[in-house]
C-alpha cells in the first residue's frame, strides 16, 4: 500500500494511504470506524492469523480500565509480544478521533508512522475489513512556525506522532503544547519508564485531562523512581518464553589476552556467524554495539569497513547527517548492507527482524541494561 505525503509548512507534514485515488477527510474515517464492527480473532499458535494472548490481554484490559476511569494507566508488554498493534487496535476499535502518541526516538517515530497508516496488520490478521479506513497521520517534526500551522496540522490529521524531545524543547511553546493536549481526547506514551524523568513528566502534565495509555516492557527503574498510574495489565516474561514468543540466544565469548587485537577478535567471530547464516539462506544481520560515537566510528572505519567492505557496513549515529542515517537505515532494511555499527541507535522499540548476530565490543555500565539489549535479539 503506497503512502502520500502533504507538507504542513517548512518540515511538518500529513501522511495517508489511500484505498482508492482521493484522500479520506478524517470525520469520514473515524466514521468508517464508528460504522463497522471490530473482531478480536485469537492466535492459538504462531502459525495462525489472529491477536494474541498477550494483545487480546491488553486490549481487554484498556477497555475494562476505560469503562470506570479516565486516569493515566500502565500496560506492561514484554519485547517482542506486539504492543504497537495492540495501540492501533485501541485507537480503532475505541474510535478514537484525536490521538497523540508520543515515542523516544526519530528512528522510532518513523516506524511508528509507518505501522500507524497502513493500520499494522489488523486486516491481515482479520480484527478488521476493507471497509475500515487508514488514518490521515500528522507528522510532528519540528516546532511549528506558528498557532496556525499546528492547528492546521491537527485539523486534517486523525493522529500526531512525535517524538518526547520535541515536545520538550524550548522552542514548542507552552501555547503550542495547551493547544495539542486540548484537541486531543487520547495520548499514547511509548517506552513509557522515561516518564519519570523531569523532562517527560512536565510534558506528561500537559496531558493531564486527557486520557493516557502507557506502555513499557521495563517498568522498574534503576533510581527507583516509579510511573504514575496504575499497571492495569502486565504480561509476565515466563509466559512469553513458554509461548515461543522468545528464542534462545546462543552466546560466543572471544578470548583475546592481547588488548590491541581484541575488538578484531570480537568483529572476526561476529561476521564468521553472519557469514554461516547468509550460507544456509537466512537474510541475517550483525548490529556492532560501540558506547560512544568516537569508538563507534573508529571500529567502523579500523575493523568493519577496512576488512569486511564486502557486506557494505554502515555507521549509524547521532553526529551524522539525518540523511546519511536515513540511507545507512534503508540499506539496511532492504538488505544491501549486512552490518551496521552504532551506539544505542536500536536501544528501544526500533523493529528489524533481521538483526539476529550482536558483536558487543563495549559493554553497558549496569547489567539490567545490558540483559535487555540482548534481550531484544531474542
């Protein structure tokens, strides 16, 4: 299904896919919502089309929540079970005719966008019909030039997706942040354990009035500090492990006693693996885990790219251009590159299957962290 865009002033725009030739006004989707019936098929197994447990769980529970109160609530997903369907699922099935949904990252919000237009896969999984029409999504990128372009965007988008720092940033001002919470009558926050932090509860706090889903795989903190809101449903990890929805994660420790050849020892038993899979027909890829930009950038261009530039590495980090992380990203997804060098830049919610081999030269400071970056290859 092919995407349309429209500019809203300098960087902001409305994205739509279409069914047909002409765009849909937004009343007449949130109409098509209203007027159609919404199933809830249930997966029984991985092979079967159909929601599951720990979605239809979800989805149950933010309808139960809905029916008595209106207040901040938490819904707990390990990685990997399907939380943004299960946030598309509720916007459609609930109606609702003015979401904001708020993520960490760029990388994340384009993603998000791109799940949100095509409505994920709720009809291919049959929860809904072609009579159901795709969302007109606002893409918020940048502070807009004025009260007039925002209001613009938010008339003609049926969604805003945004990134947390946006919205934090001093140049979205406080008429701006009034204006978004006002028009809408929902607000999603992804990898929702930041909420605690200052930065994310002031924007939360806007928000206040309006009803609030939050999502996280984590949501214990290291400081301790805790998300507001109760937890209204928490699928526990040993379920989704008997369920499959997890693979065992084979670890390859590298012995170097020789600290200047150790990163060439880790970069050679990563790509040997990788090398192994692509042999036996499996479209794999290697993420190369630095903990700075400096360090990323001196395996990229010392190890990677000097002895292994027949799989095209990549170097995605923040000092690079937006462009030049877009195209490493797209190579990437479309498979002409088969290793990517970064620092946290697939930290959290960021989804290419693919990624299955982790060349981990720099460990992180703490182990919870670490255990959940390797989590996210199961």
């Amino acid at each position: 299904m092919s995407f349309e865009k429209k500019k809203i002033g300098e960087k902001n725009y409305i994205i739509h896919a279409p069914k047909g030739s002409d765009w849909v006004n937004v009343d007449d989707i949130v109409a098509s919502w209203k007027n159609n019936s919404f199933s809830f098929p249930k997966s029984s197994s991985g092979e079967e089309n159909g929601f599951r447990s720990a979605q239809l769980g979800a989805l149950y529970a933010i309808k139960s929540h809905w029916t008595v109160s209106s207040k901040a609530s938490t819904i707990v997903m390990p990685t990997g079970t399907g939380k943004t369907e299960v946030m598309i699922a509720t916007v459609v099935s609930e109606c609702c005719s003015k979401t904001c949904i708020i993520v960490p990252s760029d990388l994340l919000r384009k993603q998000t966008i791109a799940r949100f237009s095509t409505l994920g896969k709720l009809r291919e999984i049959g929860a809904i019909n072609e009579s159901f029409e795709n969302p007109v999504v606002g893409c918020l990128i940048s502070s807009p030039k004025d009260i007039t372009e925002l209001q613009e965007l938010l008339d003609k988008s049926n969604l805003i997706i945004t990134t947390m720092s946006l919205l934090n940033s001093g140049y979205f001002k406080n008429e701006f942040m009034q204006l978004l919470a006002s028009t809408c009558d929902t607000v999603i926050i992804d990898e929702a354990h930041h909420v605690p932090s200052k930065s994310w509860k002031k924007v939360k706090n806007a928000f206040a009035s309006v009803k609030c889903l939050q999502f996280t795989a984590t949501p214990f903190r290291n400081d301790g500090k805790k998300i507001d809101g109760d937890i209204i449903y928490n699928y526990p990890l040993v379920l989704a492990q008997e369920c499959g929805y997890f693979k065992p994660i084979n670890f390859y420790p590298v012995y170097e006693f020789d600290s200047d050849k150790k990163d060439i020892s880790v970069a050679k038993k990563a790509v040997e693996l990788l090398e192994a899979d692509i042999a036996n027909g499996l479209p794999h890829l290697l993420l190369v885990r630095a903990s700075t930009q400096g360090r990323a950038k001196e395996l990229y261009e010392n190890i990677y790219r000097k002895y292994y530039l027949r799989h095209a590495p990549v170097l995605i980090i923040s000092d690079n251009t937006a462009t030049d992380n877009k195209s490493a990203l797209q190579s990437i997804t479309d498979g002409t590159s088969k290793i990517v060098v970064c620092v946290d830049m697939f930290s959290e919610g960021i989804d290419i299957p693919q990624l299955k081999i982790c060349a981990i030269h720099d460990k992180y400071k703490s182990l919870p962290i670490t255990i959940q970056f390797i989590g996210r290859f199961a």
